[in-house]
C-alpha cells in the first residue's frame, strides 16, 4: 500500500475518484454511506502523508475530483444559457472548481501541521478543519456552502438526526469525524490496533443510534388546521423567459394555472411574471385578485420590483391577507449583482448575457408574511442555503416557503441538490418547506425533511398537496451555527497551544 500511494499518477487517479464518488452521497443519489467511505478514503491517505505540503496536495485533487463532479453545471449556466464562450466558461468553471478545492486541501495541510506525526491527533484535528472549512465557504466572498459534507447525510443518514441541535456543519464534524476514525483504524499499527477497532466501532455505533433517537423526537408541534397548497411550475425555458415577444404569455400560463386552483396557498416561482410588478397589465392583476377572493385564498408572486431606481427580486403577496412583499437580501454575486463593478463589469458588456444581473438587497432581517392564516418565512432561490439567515425569521413563521429558477442549470444535479439542502433546513428548523422551481425541483418537504410530494422536472404542472404550520424552537434555531464553530474552534486552540508535545489517551 505505500508502494501505491507513492505513485504519482495512480494517487492522482485514485484521490480523483474518490472526490467524484463523494457526489454519489447528495441528490439525487443520497446514498450517504458512499459520501462517509470517500472521505474515509482520503483520510487514510492525509494519515500516511509525510508533509503537511503532501497532505494538501492529496486534497486538492481529491476536491478537484469533488467539485468538478458536483458543479460543472457551471458551465451550462455560463454557456448555454449566460452566452459565454464555451473555453471561457469552462475556464471560469475549472476557476470555482479548483478555489473550492482550496479548502480541502487546506484542511489536509492545517490537520497535519497542528497534528505532526502523531494520528491520534490527526483523527480529531481533520473534522475539526472540515468543520470550521465548511462554515468559512458560507460567507467567505459572500459565500458559497454548496456540497458541505454535513449534506450527504439527508435525510435518511441516522447521522441526520442532530440536525436539528447542531445543523450542517455540526453533522459534517460527526460525519468526518466517523470517515477519519475509520482511517485511523486502518492505519493502526501497533499492538493494541484489534481493541482500538472494538473502542471505534462502538463509538461509531453509538452515535449512529443516538442520530436515529434523535430522529424520533418532534422538535416542533402543529398548530392550527394543514392547509391546501398548490405550487405551480411554468417551466419556462431560460433562453427565452425575458424575451418581450414571448413574455406575454408566460404570464397568461401562470394566470391561467392560479385560476385552475381551488387551494388556501397558491405559490409562483421565482420571477415568474417577467415583467416589473408596478407594469403588471391590470387585466391580470384584476383576474387574480378575483380568484383570490373567490377561494378565499392568497397568491405568492415572484416578481421583480422597482423603487425609486433599485430592482429588487422579490416575493409579492395577492390575495385575502394584507398585501406585503419578501425582497430577497443574499444575491448571488456575478449573477444578481456585480462585485467590484469597475473591474469585472467588462464581462457581462462582452461576454454575457444574462438579465436582472445588477439587483440591489432586501433587508436583512424581514418579518414573515401573514397568508393563508399561516406566517410564512419566504426564502429565495439560494438563500436557503444559508441555515443561519432562515432561522432569522423564526420561531415566529410556521411554515417556510422557497422560490427558485434553477433552469439556469439546464438538466443537471443543480436543483435536486439544491431540494437536499432545503430538506436540511426543514430539519433544522421542525419546519415544513414548500418549493415552487420553474422547471424543477418543485416538492412538498416534512418538517423531518422527507419529501412528501415531488413534481416531475421539465413538464407545466401543478403540485397540489396539503402543508401544516409548526410552532417551537429547535435547539438550532436557538443558538444556529455558534455551538459547534465554538467547539471546533476552542478545541483547535488547545490542541495548538499544547503542540508539539500533546498527549492524547490511548483509545
């Protein structure tokens, strides 16, 4: 075996394949065992490294082979649908690829200079790392959290169930934790490695069936009557969803769609409508406000505002309640809003085309909407990603609602991995979750993550189902990511300032 590892190019290919197959852990696959045993993988090889410059060369490639598996939709966005040429936008893809492969072989270099050579130490500083790396991409350069190992693990993983108390973050630190024990147990070479098999198993088992207990307990409880929902899915093809000749009629579809449903919550897309809310044809604001107070319902609209020169991407309520309105506050930088304007504003004159690329933010904190007789926290496109900005509008919402567009990805793992990550949020908040995508993944999500209900992706339909609001608080909706990045990070403390000479009991 260290024949092999030494070998440049079957290492290379081996670490490459091993991030490629941790993919086969999130949607649309979720086979969360495979996720544990390739990290397991690269573990055993940042054990036997000799460097902490070897370590981070092993995970590197090892999230080249990660991201390049789990992101190259990218590239369809760029391309097919933003126009860019297809060498500079696999330029640019290969760009992201490699910067989140950074952090992976970050964690590698920084585990085995805080660890040395002593892999018991090793064994705790690479969750540790992972962790705290994991939470970084979540707001470092605005943030970018997409594929954190904590999400290989939903819903069905028993490790899922500390969602709730620790979020994603905290099951990533479980989950390598239980991929580098595993590694340190194949790298045991001393006399007593057979009981430090036994002491892992057992401690992996018991935190397997503690996850499952805790999967049992209902965090949250109803209240109030379900309600019928109806979320529509227009599946308006990108390329021509802002085009004037046939905008038209894509607003008639999602008119004609809402009257079609008798539902309390009627739930559109993200811009469905593609026009300014304030230049919506009164015809069809008349149509639907009928509708709504025949059914005595509500109807969410995604619709872009504008006020007073800003363009907002937002959520309009039509319907019985108050009228109110969600503004999203976390863009997408390059996408809905151009940093650094004066240096990358060239791009998007001579290389791409894509619309509504200059959005300004809606308020940071929000309060949920009054609709349908539920409090509905409403979430964006991406902004779901981010556990720590849903739980600002709890405990007080019931029910979360999420709008996207993930047609920008063409038929990719873009959305279904995107749904995984709303399943995480349903878990961490005691939650139901309700999705209306454009062209996929539209789904009804429990407030235990399970998808209840799932439209099929590419095809105009509508989603009925019923939803029931939640009250309570979750452990994470409490306390959010702080527990376990101050575990992570007080422990790296007394792990350093004890180097090189710590000592750690025999397992």
């Amino acid at each position: 075996m260290t024949s092999f590892i030494q070998h440049k190019p079957l290492r290379f290919i081996c670490l490459f394949t091993l991030g490629a197959c941790c993919v086969l852990g999130f949607a649309p696959f979720y086979l969360h065992l495979l996720s544990m045993l390739s990290v397991a993988g690269l573990c055993y090889f940042w054990q036997r490294s000799q460097t902490p410059g070897e370590a981070a060369a092993a995970g590197f490639i090892y999230g080249l082979g990660l991201f390049g598996a789990g992101i190259y939709w990218i590239y369809i966005s760029l391309h097919d649908f933003g126009g860019m040429p297809g060498v500079m936008a696999g330029f640019c893809t290969f760009l992201l690829v490699a910067l989140m492969a950074l952090f992976i072989a970050a964690i590698g270099a920084f585990s085995k200079k805080l660890a040395g050579n002593n892999k018991k130490i090793m064994l705790i500083a690479i969750p540790l790392a992972w962790s705290l790396s994991d939470w970084t991409r979540s707001w470092i350069f605005t943030g970018f959290p997409w594929l954190s190992m904590g999400y290989s693990q939903v819903p069905n993983s028993p490790i899922a169930g500390y969602m709730p108390l620790i979020g994603v973050y905290g099951v990533s630190f479980i989950t390598v934790w239980i991929a580098s024990s595993v590694a340190y147990w194949f790298t045991a070479t001393t006399e007593h490695g057979a009981l430090k098999g036994r002491v892992i198993i057992i401690s992996i088992l018991s935190i397997a069936f503690t996850g499952a207990l805790l999967k049992q307990i209902n965090w949250t409880t109803a209240t109030g009557e379900p309600i019928a929902v109806s979320l529509l899915q227009g599946n308006i093809a990108q390329d021509i969803k802002w085009d004037p000749d046939t905008a038209m009629q894509t607003i008639l579809d999602y008119t004609r769609m809402a009257e079609q449903s008798k539902a309390k919550l009627i739930i559109l897309p993200e811009t469905a409508l593609p026009v300014i809310a304030s230049e919506l044809p009164g015809e069809i604001r008349s149509r639907l406000q009928q509708h709504a107070a025949h059914h005595e319902s509500d109807i969410l609209i995604g619709m872009v505002e504008r006020e007073q020169g800003e363009y907002f991407n937002s959520v309009l309520n039509i319907g019985v309640s108050q009228n109110s309105a969600y503004r999203k506050s976390h863009l997408v930088p390059f996408g809905e809003f151009i940093p650094f304007k004066a240096i990358f504003g060239w791009i998007y004159r001579d290389w791409l085309n894509m619309p509504l690329s200059d959005l300004s933010r809606g308020h940071k904190y929000q309060s949920p909407m009054q609709v349908a007789g539920e409090k509905v926290a409403i979430n964006i496109c991406y902004e779901d990603v981010f556990g720590e900005e849903i739980i600002r509008q709890l405990p007080a919402a019931t029910l979360l609602v999420n709008v996207s567009n993930d047609a920008w990805y063409g038929n990719s793992f873009a959305a279904d991995q995107h749904m995984q990550f709303s399943q995480a949020r349903a878990m961490e908040t005691g939650r139901m979750i309700l999705r209306a995508t454009n062209t996929g993944a539209t789904a009804i999500i429990s407030n235990q993550g399970e998808i209840i209900a799932h439209a099929p992706h590419f095809m105009q339909t509508t989603l009925n189902g019923t939803a029931q609001g939640y009250k309570g608080v979750t452990p994470y909706i409490l306390w959010g990511n702080w527990p376990i990045v101050t575990f992570c990070f007080g422990l790296i403390i007394f792990l350093w300032r004890r180097n090189p000479s710590v000592r750690i009991q025999s397992l």
